[in-house]
C-alpha cells in the first residue's frame, strides 16, 4: 500500500510540475493547456476511485460512534436547554423586581427628603431651601446568591417590529433575488445601482 501510494504520489506531483509552467500566449498553448486540464481531471478521480473502500469503511465507523454521541449529548443538551431558559427567565424577572424596589426606595427617599425641606422652610421662613433641586438619592438592594459553577452573560439582542421604520445603512440587498434575475435574464437583466456582466469558468469533462 505504501509503495502504490507513493508512486501515486509522484504521479500527481508530475502532473502539478507540468501544469505550472503552462504559458498561454498561443490557441496552440490554449489546446495543450485543455488537454493538461483532461488529464488532472481524470487522475483525481483516479485518485478518489483508489482511496474510496478505504475512505468508506472508516467513515462507517467514524459516522457510527459520531451518531451516537450526537444522540446523547443530544439528549443531555435539549435538558441543558430547557433549565437555561428557566434559569434566565427567572434571573430576568429578580433583576426586574430589584430595579424596581430600588425605584420605589429612590422616591421614597426623594419624598422625605422634600418633607424634610418643607419642615425646614416653614421653621426658618427661608423659602429658598425649596428652590434646590432633590437629587436622587443612590439605593443598594440586595444582590441574589451567585450559582456554584453557573455564571451569566448578558448579551443584548432584539426583534423586528416595523421593516419600513428602520434606516437604509441597516438594510442589504438581497443578493439571492437578484442573483435568480440575472441567471433567468441574462444580458436582458437591469436593475440600478448593480453592474451586470457575464464571467466564463472553464469546465472539464470527467
């Protein structure tokens, strides 16, 4: 096996040395160049057909076990899942309730602190102590247990409520639709602001 695929591989490398110093300035070049292209095309299926039990049968094995540790570990995911959504949403509804509570504690704070100017002003007569500004008092509430091993990740994200409000930079064409207008019309294709052209590949036969 080793020797035969060693001598494949010289095979292979003539044909990639020959190939690199084809120079096209000639239809005479151009023809020598197609038959190179014939040729690397058959040695590469001549190169899968060599190797294809052998690529077989591992595949078998390898797609055998991939199979069942997908089936597990699938299992185990869709679990892993389903708390993770639990965990969050509850998570979600703590930091809703602490904000809150800290709101509440903030005007409550912010009322005494104006009852407290009241009382004061009307003691003293200086009216001028109502003319400045409560500033809104800082309020700590209380932060949950952290979780053995489970850490969160904020991450900001959003949905889609009114296409025709959002601005054009974050807008993109769509390139599907217009890549299906320009195969079915060809040179007949117009549409502003896109260049249309057609772009030769060479193809050889296998």
């Amino acid at each position: 096996m080793q020797t035969d695929t060693q001598e494949l591989q010289k095979t292979v490398d003539g044909i990639i040395a020959e190939m690199a110093t084809i120079k096209i300035t000639s239809e005479e070049d151009a023809l020598q160049a197609g038959s190179f292209l014939r040729k690397n095309k058959e040695t590469q299926k001549f190169v899968k057909d060599y190797f294809e039990d052998a690529r077989a049968a591992t595949y078998k094995a390898y797609k055998e076990v991939t199979d069942q540790i997908k089936f597990f570990v699938g299992k185990l995911e869709k679990a892993e899942k389903a708390v993770k959504r639990k965990v969050s949403d509850y998570q979600m509804e703590q930091e809703r309730a602490r904000r809150e509570e800290a709101r509440r504690l903030a005007e409550e704070a912010r009322k005494r602190e104006e009852e407290r100017r009241l009382a004061q002003a009307i003691e003293t007569g200086d009216e001028e102590i109502l003319e400045k500004p409560v500033e809104a008092p800082q309020v700590k509430v209380e932060e949950p247990r952290k979780m053995d091993g489970v850490s969160f990740v904020e991450k900001w994200t959003y949905e889609i409520q009114d296409v025709s409000q959002i601005p054009r930079e974050y807008l993109m064409p769509d390139e599907r639709k217009i890549r299906s207008h320009v195969a079915s019309m060809k040179d007949k294709a117009k549409i502003p602001g896109v260049r249309i052209y057609a772009d030769k590949t060479v193809r050889v036969a296998s």
